[in-house]
C-alpha cells in the first residue's frame, strides 16, 4: 500500500498543498492523509487537494477520519478539494456527506486553479 | 430463545453457554416447556451414550433459572448411590425444594448448597411457606409411619403442590436408569412416569436410548407415555464436534491444529463426553494437540487409567458386578472382536460366561442398554466403536492375559498410530460420496429424461455443455423414464456383509420400490446402485466386474426384479456404456447425478442446484480485510458482476470485516468469510467467535450501542458500517449462531 506523497516541499504560507491518498484509505493511511494536512495547515497552507487517483477503496474509518480533516480546515478556514474520485468512491462520500463539504475535481489540475484564489484571499472576505 | 451473552454465570452447568455447541434446537425445546404456551407438558429424552444428555439437561436449568418470572427448573439425577427407593424419593423432595426456593429467591448459590428441611422451611418466602411447611409435615409423618410407597408418591407429588399454591415448575429427570437398581417395593422408573403424568406441571424424563420405554413402562405399558413428545440426542454432527473440540482447546489453553482436531472427532466419533475427557486430560497434562502422535499418546492414558477408561470400566461393573463375571464378560467380549462379522450364538456367550438363565439376562440387558453388545435374543453383537473396542483389547490384555503394562501400552499407540492415516481416509472418502443413498430416497414415481440414467445417450448430447444449456436440453427432451417409488434404501453391506470388503457403505445402496402405483408383486422392484471407483472414465472391465457384484449380491439376497444403476464421477468409456446398454443397466456420471438430484427436488437442474463455497479465515489485524476483498472480487468476476457490483460487494465486505473486528469478543481473534455461489447470487456470511450484535440496530443501520467506532474522526462512524453494507448489498441480515452472530450479506447478479 503506498504512503500518501506530497511530492513537493512544505509549501509557504498561502500556496495549496496536494496530499495523495494511497491505494486503500482505512484507519492507518487515513491518519497519514490526516497528519499531511494538518503539518500543511499548520504553516500556513489554507487549500489543501486530496488526490484520489491511486484509491480503489475507502472503508468507513477512512471517511470519518476524512471528514476530521475536512472540520479541522474549516475550523482554520481552509478548503478542501478532492481529485481523480472514482465514480464508486465518489457515490461513496455522497452516501456518507462528504460531497457537501469539499470542492470535486476530475482532475489535479482543475482542482488546484480553483482553490488558487481561496489560498490568497484573506478569511471574511 | 433469549440471546445468550457470553459470561453469564453459571449454575449447574458445567460448560459456559457460549461453548456448549451443536445442541441448539434441543435446548430451545427444552427450554420451551417453561412456556406458559408450551402445548406438551412432557417430553421424553432419549440419549445414546456419552452424548452430553446430562448438561444439557444443566444448560436447560440454567436457562430456565435465569429467566426471570417464568417457572422453577428442578434438575435430578438418579443415582445408585441412594441405594433405596426411599432415599431417592427424600432427595427429590429436598433437591424440589431447594431449587424451587432458589429460583423464587433469585438465589443461585442456594443451588448447590443442601439445606435440612427445616432449613429450607426457614428460606421460604412468605407466600411459599404454609406450602412448604404441609410438604414437610407430611414427609416427616410419612416417614414414621413406615409405608414405603406412599413415602414415595409424596415426595413425587411436591411439584404438584407447588403448582397447586402459585409455585410452577419444570422438572427434568436424569439417568432414569439408576433408579432400576434401588432397593423398593415398587419400580420407580413407572411410579415416576405415572406421578409425573399426572402433575399438569411440565417434565422431562431423560435415560438410555434403549432402555428408556422399559424402564418406565414396567410391567404394564403407560396410558400416560402416549403422546409425550420424545425427542432423541444422537452424538453431535461432525461439523459441531469440530467446533466443540477447537472450542475447547482455546478455553482450556491446548494448541491444536486442523488436522488432529479432525482425528480427534473422527476417532472419538464425535462423542462430546470423550472429546471433553481428552481435551480436559490434555490440560491437565500440559499437553498439546498438534499432531496425531501427541494425540495418541494422550488417547492411550486415558484408555489405559484416565476417565475415558473409567468410563467404560464404570459401565463394565454395572453389568457384571462380581470380579469373576466381569474377567469372564472381558474375555467373551474381547473373543468377540475377532469374529468377522461381531455376532455370535446367545448360547455361546451364555455358556462362556458360566451364568445361569436370570443372570444371563440381566447381563444382556444392560451391555444392551449401555450400548456395549446388542442383544438379539438368539446372538449377541460386539458394538464396532473404536474406542469400546481399543478399551477392550487393553482390558483384556491387561486385566485377563496379564500381559506387562509396558507392552500394552507401545502397542496400543503404535496400533493407532498406524490406524490414523486409515481413519482419515476413510473419512474423506464418506464426504467425498455422491449420497447415492439419499437420492434413491427422492424417487417416487417422477419422470425424468432417459438420459440422465443412460450415460451413452448423455454423452453424445451434453457432454461439455455448459449446466445451463445443458439443463434446457434435458427440459426439451421427448424420451423420459419413469423411476419407481422408493419405500426402503440401505447399504448393500447391511443386506450383504461381504460388500463392506468390496467398497465403503456409502457408495452402495439397495432400494426397494414399487414401480406402479399399486402395491402389487407385479410392480415390486429393487434397485442396486455403486458409485463406482474411477479417476477417469470407467472402462468395460471395470463395468462388468460391478455388474457381476451387484448379480450376486441379488442372488444371494434373492431379489426378484432388479434393476441396476451404476455411477461414475467421470462417465463411461464407449465400451463401457455399450455394455451397459446390453445389460440394461443405468449408468450415470456425477453430471448426470447432479442433474437429477436438481430435478428430483423441483430445481431447475445442476446450474442452479450446484453451488461452489469458498471459505477463508483472517487474522484481526491491520488491513486483513483486504484479502477478503482480493478474493471476493475474483469470485464476483467468475459470476460475471459488473465492475460498479464488484466494488460495492468489495467495499461491504471490508465494512464486515472491520465491524466483526469490532464486536467480536473472542480472544482468539479471527475472521471467518464464507462466499457462495448460488446460481444468480452470490451470499457473502462473515463471522467471528463471540460476535455480538449492536444493541439496536434500526432500519438505517445507525447502531445506539455508543462503542460501535465512536470518536474516530471529528463526527465519528457510528453505524456508517452497517448503512453502507445495506446500502450496497441487496439483502443483509443478521443470524443468531451459537456462538453470537453472523452477518450474511446477498449480492444479486443482474446481467
């Protein structure tokens, strides 16, 4: 099972963070994607992108502990994106309510030039 | 029948409720005489020997016990201990007496205690006390009045005073037999049957198989035994004898593996007395069972002085009560075993005993009601069991020749050593049979394709054709036969003993039947059907071989009208089959076999009867429940699921997974997955030992049990498992097992 990667160095304050999901998002490498995020938001970070595209399967440890992430971005006014969902992951957290919560993207890409102007536009406004 | 949480305290019984398999319909019987709808108010409980009756009826009163409200559960057993009927009848009111209070107090260390009357008197509630004190009075004046029976059938009749005054109960009986052997003026095995008749209280009456009816019946039969429910505790099925050893095992601490588990209920014969008795020795010495050697050893201390031996030493003096009779009855007994067929002339026996007429008989009876010989009125026959008999050769050996212990007992472990490996064998083979047998038993008077019975025709129509196609074929076929209604279907061996040298008696199977629908000579028919030995087609030699058998074994058996029916799992070769065709004889392969058995039970055919189940067990670790998913997937991909079903399937699996991970409360930490393939489903059951359910669980599977996940994550997961898995899956639902509960979960294919 591969770790979740940034692949990039701790960004500096305001730019986003992609963090990837690995192959099965359960209790251990959900708390990984957790951890990524939180180090991320911590120095600064306020968009964070969640790659799914190596995810086959997600359990309902891993949701919760998604949804953790996604409260304690909101708690520092973050967003939170998901990328590269499959369609029955994607069903999945429409089941469960993450959908309502996070900003979708089919692709990486469409996902960072979204939050783009959320990382550089301050909180309240 | 409540659910019955692990831990609960016990009090008579001897095994936790949790570990106390395979008698689940039995103790919801017994249990359900404490209904105030319980339509029969007396059952009686006919044991075969070492089959665990005695808890049972242990686990019934501590199930009764703990039902709050409903009535008192009064367990007694007879014992010769109590040398008179007198005593026997003292102790019942005494045992009545304790245990009725005990459940009104709610009390169950009174249970074991054994409080004087007048103690008893002193513990009754308010409302049970003038009840009480007549009993007592009345036994006490009783008794100085001397007159024995009426003694008796006082102290019988105290559930039906009870009852009189509010107090119900439930009586259970136990080893009936004992009673026989009290000195008394009259047989209390009757008066206790007839008492009992006649309390309107419900009972059980519980006692040897074979001796059951006699002992209660005494001289006359009992107006009153008829329409008593009856109810018979054979040895446990294999299955739960299984999980009965692997269930000790872990309690006791003893590393077992499968293998020797599986000797240890195949050479036992799935006896939960001797099952208990080795895994108990097996404890007590440290030992382990984790191959076939360490069992045998084991095995053979406790034939030789454990209480496996005791057991049957114990059964040997209640039938031959002096020293002599008993060396006498030993020698006869173990003379016996090397007579090929295991019977020999009454006369014989009798002479060899040295017995006179009288006691001749009571011997017979009781090795008969022990189950130790049958008794046949003309010849005796040594039960075949594999330990009655190792036990006998040791006894002998040692007791009679007075051969060297040492020796006795390095043979006796290389004997079963040796034997093992052939005890194994012959247990596969018994599983491996087609069940000839039961499907003789499905015919009556069905039409079916001629070529399910003709391999020659099959072969040229449906040989490699899948089930499906195959099976409208057979639908579309115009030739059809008409089978006979079979009435009686053994193994050829018990009509013919030679045939046990020729094959095992599952794969050969004599029926009788009727071809017509009028009973008549005319109609009378026989069919002798084998499944026939071959790992590839059946060649001609070998057809003709089995057709000369099963000629003989009609001649010699003289049968009228025959009919032949020979089965080969991989079909017949050309020549073969044209043999067969010239003898008129039935020949099938398993495919064929398949076929018919569907269509004898009103399935479509083979494609839906035939159902392939995997099985797999994970360890409770970190991301096992992948695995369940890799294999699942591979099986749903077999059943041609699209890949959206595969996901969903895979994805409740894990959820499964994880919730059995969670509630199991076993220690030995273990995911049992069964996935099978039915047709157009697949149904996916996932268990774990001591798996409980959450406390409630409401249609939207959002469980209150407030230690279902809760905390992981800032909104935590309660009951997003069990959504999920409804969500995703066509049917779900939970089954109450023995051991907790299991989760079956159905997954439709929809092409």
């Amino acid at each position: 099972m591969s770790e979740p990667l940034t692949g990039t160095p701790l960004p500096a304050q305001g730019e986003v963070a992609v963090v990837y999901a690995g192959d099965y998002v359960n209790k251990l490498s959900g708390q990984r994607i957790e951890r990524e995020c939180l180090t991320r938001m911590e120095r600064g970070c306020r968009a964070l992108v969640i790659n799914f595209r190596d995810t086959e399967l997600v359990n309902s440890i891993g949701v919760s502990i998604l949804l953790g992430v996604i409260d304690e971005a909101e708690r520092r006014g973050a967003r939170v994106a998901f990328s590269n969902v499959s369609l029955h992951t994607l069903k999945l957290f429409e089941l469960l309510g993450l959908t309502r919560l996070v900003v979708l993207a089919d692709r990486e890409e469409d996902a960072l030039a979204t939050l783009e102007e959320f990382s550089t536009t301050p909180p309240g406004h | 029948m409540p659910v019955r949480t692990p831990r609960q305290r016990r009090i008579l019984a001897r095994v936790a409720p949790e570990q106390f398999v395979g008698r689940g319909e039995q103790l919801r019987e017994l249990t359900g005489l404490g209904s105030a709808r319980a339509e029969q108010k007396g059952l009686l409980l006919f044991a075969a020997p070492q089959s665990g009756v005695s808890e049972l009826l242990r686990q019934t009163f501590d199930e009764l016990f703990r039902q709050r409200g409903g009535p008192a559960p009064v367990y007694f057993a007879f014992t010769r201990a109590d040398a008179a009927t007198t005593a026997a009848g003292r102790r019942f009111l005494q045992t009545f007496l304790t245990q009725t209070l005990a459940h009104r107090r709610d009390d169950p260390a009174l249970v074991s205690a054994t409080p004087t009357l007048r103690t008893l008197l002193d513990l009754a509630a308010p409302q049970d006390y003038e009840w009480v004190e007549r009993l007592i009075q009345d036994f006490e004046r009783a008794q100085g009045e001397g007159d024995e029976r009426a003694l008796v059938r006082l102290c019988l009749g105290a559930p039906q005073q009870a009852a009189a005054h509010g107090a119900r109960s439930v009586v259970m009986f136990d080893d009936i037999h004992a009673a026989e052997a009290l000195r008394g003026e009259a047989a209390l095995g009757p008066t206790v049957a007839q008492t009992a008749a006649q309390w309107g209280v419900p009972f059980v009456i519980a006692g040897p198989r074979r001796r059951l009816l006699d002992l209660l019946n005494g001289s006359l039969p009992l107006a009153a035994l008829e329409g008593l429910r009856r109810l018979h505790l054979e040895r446990l099925k294999e299955a739960d004898a299984r999980a009965l050893v692997e269930g000790l095992a872990q309690r006791l601490g003893v590393p077992l593996n499968e293998e020797t588990r599986d000797l240890v209920v195949q050479q036992l014969e799935a006896s939960p007395y001797l099952i208990a008795a080795v895994l108990d020795a097996a404890r007590a010495n440290a030992a382990s069972l984790t191959s076939f050697r360490e069992f045998q050893s084991l095995y053979v201390d406790e034939l030789l002085g454990g209480r496996v031996g005791r057991r049957y030493a114990s059964a040997l003096e209640d039938v031959a009560a002096t020293p002599a009779l008993r060396r006498g009855l030993l020698r006869v007994l173990y003379e016996s075993l090397s007579n090929p067929s295991g019977k020999s002339p009454a006369e014989v026996w009798m002479k060899r005993l040295g017995a006179d007429a009288l006691e001749f008989e009571r011997v017979m009876r009781l090795l008969h009601m022990h189950e130790l010989a049958s008794f046949h009125a003309t010849y005796v026959e040594t039960t075949p069991t594999t330990v009655w008999r190792d036990f006998l050769r040791v006894s002998y050996r040692l007791q009679v020749a007075a051969e060297p212990r040492a020796l006795v007992v390095a043979d006796t472990l290389v004997e079963a050593l040796k034997r093992a490996p052939q005890t194994m064998a012959r247990h596969y083979r018994r599983e491996s049979a087609l069940g000839l047998s039961d499907v003789l038993r499905g015919f009556n008077f069905q039409r079916v394709p001629e070529s399910l019975l003709r391999y020659e025709r099959w072969a040229r129509a449906y040989r490699g054709m899948a089930g499906e196609e195959a099976r409208a074929g057979l639908a579309a076929e115009a030739d059809t036969l008409q089978l006979p209604q079979v009435v009686h279907a053994a193994s050829c061996a018990s009509f013919h003993p030679p045939m046990r040298q020729l094959c095992d008696e599952e794969r050969c199977t004599i029926a009788h039947g009727f071809e017509s629908g009028v009973y008549a000579d005319a109609g009378e028919v026989v069919w002798l059907a084998v499944e026939v030995e071959s790992k590839l087609e059946a060649g001609r030699a070998l057809t003709e071989l089995w057709l000369e058998r099963l000629e003989q074994v009609a001649q010699a058996c003289g049968f009228g009208r025959v009919r032949f029916w020979l089965v080969s799992r991989e079909g017949f070769s050309a020549e073969a089959a044209e043999l067969l065709d010239e003898r008129d004889a039935y020949g099938s392969s398993r495919e064929q076999l398949e076929h018919l058995t569907a269509l004898l039970s009103g399935g479509g055919g083979a494609g839906d009867a035939a159902a392939d189940e995997f099985a797999i067990e994970l360890p409770m670790s970190e991301d096992t429940e992948l695995i369940a998913a890799h294999t699942v997937e591979q099986i749903a991909r077999r059943m041609e699921f699209q890949p959206e079903a595969i996901n969903q399937i895979k994805t409740a699996l894990v959820e499964a997974c994880i919730n059995a991970a969670e509630h199991s409360l076993s220690t030995e930490r273990k995911i049992y997955n069964r996935f099978r393939v039915e047709g157009d489903k697949l149904v996916i059951t996932v268990s774990s030992r001591g798996l409980s359910v959450p406390v409630t669980l409401p249609e939207n599977g959002v469980a209150a049990d407030k230690n279902n996940g809760g905390g992981e994550g800032a909104k935590g997961r309660r009951g997003w498992g069990l959504k999920l898995i409804r969500t995703l899956m066509d049917d779900v639902e939970f089954e109450r097992v023995d051991d907790g509960t299991r989760l079956r979960m159905t997954k439709y294919l929809r092409k």
